[in-house]
C-alpha cells in the first residue's frame, strides 16, 4: 500500500501525523486536510482513503474502489455532463449541494462492498451549500461504523464550527520558493526564468496555483500589476492596459487567478515597505483577500471584478517620499 504523499514536497509533518494515527489503538473517523489549493492535499486524500479500506487478503482494484466515495463540483449543465463524459473541459457548479451529500447518506445504509471500511472524501469541504454542511454534521455526529470521512479545505475557516470540532486537523503547509521553482522546472521546462519568477510570487506557496499561472500565460499581467502597485497610475492608463490583457469577461478560472496573483503581488511588496507606509498595502491585500473568498461562489461580473482589482491595485501604491521616509 503507497504511504500517502510519498511524491509531494511539503507532505512530510502531516504523513507523520497520519502514520502515527494508522499505528494507534482507534482511528478518528472524521479528518480536515486543511492547506493552500494546490499543495497536493486531494492526492493524499485519495492514498489516504485506500489505506483506510485495505483489508488484508482482499485484492484491491487499480483504480476506482467501491469503497471510495469522492464528491465534488458537479458538471454545471447537461451540456457540461456531455462535455466531461467526452473527456473535454467543462464548467462545474460553485457548491456541493444538499443532494449529493444525501445520495452518499443513503449509500451509508448499505455495507462497504470489498471490506469492513469505506471512505468519504469531499473536495472542498468549504464548498458546502449551508444544507450539505448541516446535513453532513449529521453523520459527522453519529458516524456509521467502520466509515472516515477526509474532509479537504482550502480555507478550513468556512467550514462549520461544528463540522471542525469534530474532526481532527491535517495541515498542509506552503512551500518554500525553491521548491515550487524546482517543481516548474521539472514540470514545465519551456517556462523561462521571468515566467517562473512571477507564477512563484502568485502562488503563495502553492505548486498547484504556479502551474496554473504558467498554463495560463500570466506573465505581462503580473507585470503590469507591479507597476501599477509602484508607480501608481494617476490617469488610469496602466489600469485601462491591465484590463485589455486580462480581457472583458475572463473566465472564472481566469477570475480566481487574477486575485491570487494580485495578493501575490502586494505580498512581496510589502517586504520591502517600511511600517510607516504599509498601511495602504495591508488595506487592499485585505479587500482582495474578501474578494478571493467571495469569488467561488458569488456570481460577480467579470468586467467589473476586473476593475475592482486594478483599483485595489493602485490604492495600495506608496508615495516615493513616504517610501523613503
């Protein structure tokens, strides 16, 4: 049986924590894999979950188990439905609906088909409508016997605090800059230094979010964002430049990039600002920290959102004479 997270960099605390917990006399039935999206916490989910229903004498299939019940995003539309079952991108839902956690409910009353075990996997737990959250709780509270549940967060602080106390805690820390450089270079050898600069300062620490930065060609944005953050834009003309490379209506995987790269952006700024002047900095990373929590389920308008980042952007701009004292 593979350890969980044996490949991953950065995995090495919470596989400990999951080792140690294996070896003891009772399993907790309920666990968050709390961390950045795109640390690698759904991989390990999975390596997780097939330790759970390993019975031993009991081959094992390949690829899905029975056992193993992974929800997440739905297709959007039956359009969307056609499209994934064709192999092809699609759109998904922004939540995790009642229905589906009442569907693994009632498979809950049946017994696990290979062993005595199965595992729950929901990805991300913090996607929950409010009815799935409270309908989980219900079987967070009286679980049946022999089932785990691996909850996944990206931010484990929209989760119920009910759902929380029930479970324990696996962190999933950020990786060092090195680290996710290694990881592009290995993963994306064509990406240039410049490129690779500017996806390590999007990703706060996420491999993930870095690989998505260079799929999606981020490099003149983040550029453009550093300018506007140090020298202003007073007659709008770098704003208006922004908005054109990021388009009028970006698609929302688009839309979540560009808030995390425009935190990236006054994350590293504010290294080098002095205390006296950052307060501008710590507003707008604050503004654009709601906003990055509000966009995955809030139906925003692309153009405005686009915007609404570029003016945070320059709000956070230090005067030359304040930054130098």
């Amino acid at each position: 049986m593979t350890d969980p997270a044996t490949q991953y960099v950065g995995h090495d605390e919470p596989r400990r924590e999951w080792r140690a917990a294996m070896a003891g006399p009772r399993m907790h039935h309920g666990w968050i894999l709390a961390g950045r999206k795109g640390v690698g916490k759904m991989p390990f989910a999975m390596a997780a979950a097939r330790q759970l229903v390993a019975e031993q004498g009991v081959p094992q299939p390949a690829e899905h188990h029975p056992d193993i019940i992974v929800l997440t995003h739905l297709p959007a539309t039956a359009d969307d439905e056609k499209k994934r079952a064709e192999g092809k991108a699609y759109n998904t839902k922004r939540s995790i609906s009642v229905e589906q956690i009442r569907d693994m409910q009632s498979r809950l009353i049946t017994r696990p088909t290979l062993g005595r075990h199965r595992a729950i996997i929901i990805d991300p737990a913090d996607d929950l409508e409010k009815p799935s959250a409270n309908a989980l709780l219900k079987s967070l509270e009286e679980p049946p016997q022999g089932t785990f549940f691996l909850l996944i967060a990206h931010r484990p602080g929209r989760l119920l605090a009910t759902i929380r106390s029930r479970c324990r805690m696996l962190r999933f820390p950020a990786l060092e800059d090195a680290d996710i450089d290694a990881i592009l270079q290995r993963e994306v050898p064509e990406a240039d230094v410049a490129t690779r600069s500017a996806a390590i300062a999007a990703a706060g620490g996420s491999p993930g979010a870095a690989l998505d930065f260079v799929k999606l060609e981020l490099g003149d944005i983040y550029t453009l964002m550093q300018r506007v953050v140090e020298e202003g834009d007073p007659h709008f003309s770098l704003r208006g430049e922004l908005a054109g490379k990021i388009g009028e209506r970006p698609a929302r995987e688009r839309q979540l990039a560009m808030l995390d790269l425009a935190r990236g952006v006054l994350s590293r700024k504010a290294r080098s600002t002095s205390p006296s002047a950052i307060n501008r900095l710590v507003e707008a990373h604050s503004a654009l920290v709601r906003l990055s929590a509000q966009a995955p389920t809030y139906n925003f308008d692309p153009g405005l959102l686009v915007s609404e980042i570029g003016n945070l952007l320059a709000s956070a701009s230090v005067p030359r004479e304040a930054a130098h004292g």
